[in-house]
C-alpha cells in the first residue's frame, strides 16, 4: 500500500516493549488447576498457614515448563511479562471499588499468582498493608485519585522502588491483569540501561538521605525512630541496583552536589523508561533492585469496569543485590512476613 512518496506515519509505541515469556497451554492447565483445587479444598484465597503449606507444596509439583518460564529475571531490562493465562472477565465479576471491599475477587487469580511466585521465591506481606494480604488488588478508589500509592488515577504515580523504605523490601513484583479496557500503562525503567558517569554513581551510592515510609504505610509513617540514610545506587557483585523514591526522599536537605547527581539520574530513569500496557491473563514481573516502576495518570470509570491488577511481592533467597548495612535498619516498624520462611504452625 505505502508508496515512496506516501506520508510516513509516525511510529506506534510497541505495546509491550517487554520481553515476553509465553507459558504454553500445557502450563496454562496446569496452574489453572492447581489454583482450582486449592480454591475448591479452601473455599477463599484468604491465606491461612494451612493455604499457604498447599500453596507451597503444589508449586513444587509444578512441571519444567513452568519453571523455566519463572526463570530470572535475565537481560538488562530487568523485568519480562509472563503471558497465557486465561482470564474470564464475566467470571471474575466487577472489579471492586476498593482493595478494602476486594475480599475473594478473583481469588482463583490470587492463588495462581501465589503459586507462580512461590516458584520465584518466597511471597511476602506486610502487616500494615491491605490488612496483611498476600496478594493485593490494585484498583483505582474514590476519593484516593491523588494519592502516590496503587490506588490512585489521575496523578502520574512516579517512578519508584517498592517498599523503598524497608530493608526487607520484595526482589521481586509480579503485577497480574485482571482487566485494563484503556489500555493504562504501567511505567518502568532499568537501572542498568542507564548511562551514569562515575562521579554520579559515587556520589549516589552515600547513604545521604532517608527514604521515608509511603502513604500506603500510615502506622510506620508514625514511627518515632531515626530514619536510617540510605544509598540510592549500589555496586552489586552483578552490576549497578537502586532503591529510588523520589516522593518520600527529602531531597531538600541534601546538598547542590547531590541533588544534581540525584537528578541525573532521574533523568536517565526517564529516558530509558517504558510503557507497558498490560492485558487480562498478562503477568508483569519486575527486578526490584534493578527497575522502578510507576504508572501514567489515567481517569477512573467507578462503573465495575476499571483496571484491575492483582499484585505479589517476592523475596529471593540469597540475592546479593544490596549493600550489608541494610540489615541494621529499623523498617519504621514494619515487619515482612515471608509465606514459605519456616513451617508456619497451625493456625
Ligand atoms: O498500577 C500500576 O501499574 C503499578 C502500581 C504500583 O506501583 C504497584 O502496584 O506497586
Ligand atoms: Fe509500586
């Protein structure tokens, strides 16, 4: 149809300038049913000790496939999409109005996700978090629009690490879709396709600035201990990391030098930043220690149809991606609580 002298369009933005790991249909089933016999014998997602102890021992039976699809993270991008699974947007029912009133929504997803990270690493939740749930619905609420936290939409939700203030912060973050009619975008940038001068990367790598607890923590927020100062980049064994929280780093109290540098690397963030629209049955893992994420503004429908994700937190045993002195952090208070740590004793 073009001919030489035809207007050239311009480029489309790909739509999922990801790497895409598809599971194929044997796999597909195969979690599927495992996560409808979990629901079946349990009758809710809620996660006891005894959910969490099936979870654990029916991801170990998952097959190579799987398995070698939940591989790590392996390219500098720093993130892939896991893509096959089947979501039936009748059967899942509105997308809540809230995480709060969320309860057993898709909860054949939530354990589907559970068992994938449970093949990643160990899923973690926080006490102080959506009432200590595993997996947490990101949807956009009424009255939270503003908000840099999931349940926001009109504002930009900036660029950031998750949990950025806690030292027992996920590895890992998987973002499932349950539903996205607009096509919203999840934001995310590597670390390690950044171009930084050495003189940056040092000057970032001082623990000159706290990261303070995000409003999505309002117990630790008012948490009376001295907030440790933190390193924004580090040299890991394998390469450059980051724990960056821009809206919770008082950056004012740092000097000209470091601001500059801080903002250097704000905007290398911003230039190798990518858009990743995701679609239902569509799994978005992210290297917490390599990419921040975020998401564009958007405006909510509040009509049942509205995006709605389902995330998990995972914790990878025996990374060696940040420096040692985190472990003599506080946490504001905060404590993660690993799913698989030990055997949990009967509720
Ligand atoms: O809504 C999104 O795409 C990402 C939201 C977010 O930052 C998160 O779930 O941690
Ligand atoms: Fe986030």
């Amino acid at each position: 149809m073009s001919t030489g002298t035809a207007p050239v369009p311009a480029a489309a933005p790909s739509p999922t300038p990801a790497p895409v790991r598809l599971l194929d249909d044997a796999s597909v089933d195969e979690l599927h049913r495992a996560a409808d016999e979990i629901l079946t014998a349990f009758g809710t997602s809620a996660t006891s000790p005894a959910l969490l102890r099936r979870v654990r021992g029916s991801a170990a039976a998952l097959g190579p496939s799987i398995r070698h699809q939940c591989r790590p993270v392996d390219t500098d991008a720093g993130l892939f999409v896991l893509r096959g699974l089947r979501v039936d947007d009748a059967r899942i029912g509105a997308t809540p109005e809230s995480w709060r009133t969320a309860g057993d929504a898709g909860a054949h997803h939530d354990i589907a996700l559970l068992l994938l990270a449970t093949v990643m690493g160990d899923p973690i939740a926080w006490e102080g978090q959506q009432e200590g749930r595993f997996v947490h619905n990101i949807v956009p609420a009424p009255g939270h629009e503003r908000e840099q936290t999931g349940a926001s939409s009109s504002v930009l939700l900036s660029p950031h690490t998750e949990d950025a203030f806690h030292p027992g912060r996920a590895h890992l973050l998987m973002l499932t879709c349950m539903r996205n009619h607009d096509a919203i975008a999840t934001t995310a940038a590597s670390v390690r396709r950044t171009r930084l001068d050495d003189a940056t990367v040092e000057e970032l790598t001082r623990p000159v600035l706290p990261i303070l607890p995000d409003d999505a923590y309002a117990e630790a927020q008012g948490f009376a201990g001295e907030p440790p100062r933190v390193p924004a980049l580090w040299r890991a064994p394998d390469g450059l990391t980051l724990r960056f929280d821009p809206a919770y780093t008082p950056l004012a109290e740092a000097t000209p030098e470091y601001r500059a540098a801080y903002r250097r690397l704000e905007d290398e963030l911003a230039r190798v930043s990518v858009a990743v629209s995701l679609s239902p049955g569509e799994v978005l893992v992210v290297d917490n220690d390599l990419v921040v994420h975020g998401r564009v503004p958007f405006t909510a429908r509040y009509d049942g149809t509205d995006r709605w994700l389902k995330r998990a937190s995972v914790r990878v045993p025996g990374r060696r991606t940040r420096p040692a002195a985190e472990a003599g952090e506080h946490g504001y208070g905060q404590a993660a609580i690993e799913a698989h740590a030990a055997e949990a004793p009967a509720a």
